[in-house]
C-alpha cells in the first residue's frame, strides 16, 4: 500500500507542486478534448462530402503542410519569444478558426476548400505553438519535474482524445457537425484564461543567450542535434513514425466508415479506446518520474506489433482491444522520447531542438497523411496498417543499434545533464 501511494504521489507531483502548471493543467484539459471533437468532425467531414481517403489524407496536408513547410522557424521564434504570450497569441488564432468552422458549418454553407483554407489557418499557428508550449511546460516546473509534466500533458492530451471523439459522435449523430466546431471554439477560452491566471513571476528562467536570427539560430540547432548521436537517434526514429507510423487522424475514420461498415458512433468508440489506452500509457509513465531509453524502445517496439496485429481484422471489438494496446504504448514511446530530447538540450538552444523533433513528428505529416490516404484506397486499412507496422519495426532495429554503438557521455553540449542510459543498460 506504502508502494501506491508513493507511486500515486509521484503520478500528480507536478500539478501538487505547481500552481501556474495546475492552471494550464486545468486549461487544457477542457481545451484538447475540444480540439480533439473538432479533428474527429472535420474527418468525418471530409469523408461524407467526398467518399474518399485519400481526401482525407489531403485534410492531413492542409493542416500539417505549414508546419512541414515553415515548422523549423518556430523553434527559433521560441527561443526568441516569451513563451507563455506566445501561447496566448497561438491559441486565440486556433479560436478563430474554430468560430469559423462553426459559423459556415451551422449555417450549412461549408465547402471543401473552406475546410481546407481553415485547416491551413490552424497549421499556421501549430508552427510557433508547439515548439513555444514544449518549452512553457519547462518553464513551469523545471528540470527537476520535467519527466511528470511531460507525461502528465500526454495523460490531458489523451483524456482529450477519449472525451473529443466520444462527445463528437454524439453530437454528430444527434444535433450535428457544427456544434462540435462551436464546442471547440468556446473551449480555447479555458486555456487562455489558465495563461493569463498565471504568475510570470513563479516561472522557471531560462537561460537564454540574446535572440537568435533566424537562420543561424536554424543552423545552430541542427549543429546541435547532427554533434549529439543519441539525440540525433531518437529524431530519426520520430521522423519514420511520424511519417508512417502515427496517421490515425486519417486511419479510424476510414477504419469505422469502410473497413467495420459502422457511423459515427463506431468512430467515436474506436478513436476512444486508443486514447483510453494511450491515457493509461502517460499514468504509467507519471508515476515512473524518470526517462528511460529501454522503455522508449519497448514502447515502440509493442506499438509497431500492434499495429500488424490490426491490419487483418473486421470485427470492432477486436479492434477496440487492440486500439487500446496500441494506445498505451504510442504513450510510452511519445513521453520518453519528448523527456529525453528536452533533458539533454540546453535552455538557450531547447525551443530549436524541439522545433526539429516536432518537424520530424508532424512536419511531414502530410507526407504520411497522403500516402496513408492512398494506401486505403489501394488496399485498404489492412495494407496501411502493415506498411507501419513493417516500416517501424525496421526503424526500431535500426535505432536499437545506432544507440549501442554510440554510449552515453557527459558533455558541455548537454548543459551538465547527466545523458541516459542506453537501451540495453537502462
């Protein structure tokens, strides 16, 4: 019992500890579930106007696109900026877009390029949100309960994931599409009323060495990444998965519609049992407190083996098991990758750092997000769903070796932070 409550303890130490970190906590909480019903609404969308995945997959480029095109500026612009106002600027155009969405939709006037265009508009603002946002979380609790609130915004941003498309495909059977954009819209005002609650004084400083202009701060992260091997490793991994591995916005809604014949119902279960899973996944991780570079490595290993195990199925409750499975450890290999880039990287440098490992998850998105489409299209959920499963465990291979070939060390680069260690030793 002692063991549990140590363990429990462990789980919620940063929000215990933190008041401005319960804030954006608490913020985000309502925020991602409403962004999540927005990205289960806009799927189902685009597959009711179109009949197609591949369409679908072209949803995935207008969001990702800016991001593949402009992604690695926003880490710079983060080691520029003020990261909680940052946020604040990020998350009100997010807003806007969504009253968008919700207007054109209720009044039953939305096009496809609308969609598109709209989609765009929220991409644009993913380029400085995500890098800024990683880089706040640091700001909020430090080093020392990094690895926690790392694996505590996995846990808001899957409690979203279970709630937004549960709540999505009533709303859509019952009142609607345009209500889950509208819902969506309301919901961005908790977030920014937790960062304007905040105290900037109770912010962790970074240290930070004047502003970086643009393309040499660009170079300099990318020197830094290139002269760290290890880091280097896990990025090169994410950029694999990234691209073929993680394309579940286009994957469930073409696995309910088509390959299990259901509606929006069968979507909104099997998009909530993945994140039922990955929340479980980000419980686990809390509570662990610490990085591990052998369960990175597991994680992606199970995650990749879960995925082969879906590609021949037909039946939703088969799936619903293993969409949960896959959950859990799409959350331990997320959560541990993202602690280990940022532990390793140094303050003045970390916003760059993440704008490269961010690029490398979703800036090539709409690469995957295309080629997923048309994989669904030629062959079906079963032949995209082996595709990723082949192609991660390749990587993870790959990525297993290059890390025993280059051990830890200690080194300047890394700011005195002790490097992990490596997966056959941790």
């Amino acid at each position: 019992m002692t063991r549990l409550r140590l363990a429990g303890r462990r789980t919620f130490a940063s929000l215990r500890y933190h008041r401005n970190y319960r804030l954006f906590f608490s913020g985000q909480v309502v925020s991602v579930a409403g962004t999540w019903m927005q990205n289960a609404a806009l799927a189902w969308l685009v597959l009711n106007l179109t009949h197609s995945a591949t369409a679908v997959g072209i949803l995935a480029v207008a969001r990702f696109g800016p991001y593949m095109l402009f992604g690695l500026f926003g880490g710079v612009l983060a080691d520029r900026l003020d990261n909680r106002k940052a946020v604040m600027g990020t998350q009100s155009i997010q807003l806007i877009a969504a009253a968008f969405l919700a207007a054109l939709s209720l009044a039953g006037v939305i096009t496809l390029g609308e969609i598109y265009a709209l989609a765009v508009l929220g991409g644009v603002a993913q380029i400085v949100d995500t890098p800024s946002r990683q880089s706040l979380t640091f700001q909020l609790v430090g080093r020392a309960e990094l690895p926690n609130a790392i694996a505590l915004n996995s846990t808001l941003f899957n409690i979203g994931r279970i709630a937004g498309p549960a709540i999505a495909g009533v709303l859509i059977a019952g009142v609607g599409l345009g209500w889950c954009f509208a819902v969506n819209a309301v919901s961005f005002l908790a977030v920014l009323a937790g960062l304007y609650l905040m105290n900037p004084a109770e912010l962790f400083p970074l240290k930070r060495r004047g502003r970086p202009p643009m393309w040499k701060g660009l170079r300099d992260g990318a020197r830094f990444v290139k002269e760290s091997p290890r880091v280097l490793a896990v990025i090169g991994m994410m950029t694999v998965f990234g691209v073929l591995c993680f394309n579940f916005n286009v994957l469930l809604p073409v696995l309910a519609k088509q390959t299990l014949a259901g509606g929006p119902q069968t979507f909104g279960v099997i998009s909530a049992a993945f994140g039922a899973g990955a929340l479980l996944g980000a419980l686990v991780t809390a509570a662990l407190g610490r990085a591990s570079l052998k369960a990175m490595m597991a994680g992606a290993a199970c995650f990749t083996a879960a995925q082969l195990a879906l590609a021949p199925l037909r039946s939703t409750s088969a799936d619903v098991v293993l969409l949960f499975l896959t959950g859990v450890f799409f959350t331990v290999y997320t959560a541990h990758s993202n602690t280990y880039v940022q532990l390793q990287s140094p303050d003045h440098i970390r916003g760059r750092v993440l704008g490269i490992y961010y690029y490398a998850w979703s800036g090539l998105a709409p690469v995957g997000g295309i080629l997923t489409g048309l994989l669904c299209d030629w062959g079906g959920t079963a032949l995209a769903f082996y595709v990723a499963g082949v192609a991660g465990l390749v990587m993870i291979a790959g990525g297993y070796l290059y890390l025993n070939a280059h051990p830890p060390q200690r080194s300047p680069k890394t700011s005195g932070v002790p490097a992990l260690p490596s997966p056959s030793a941790a």
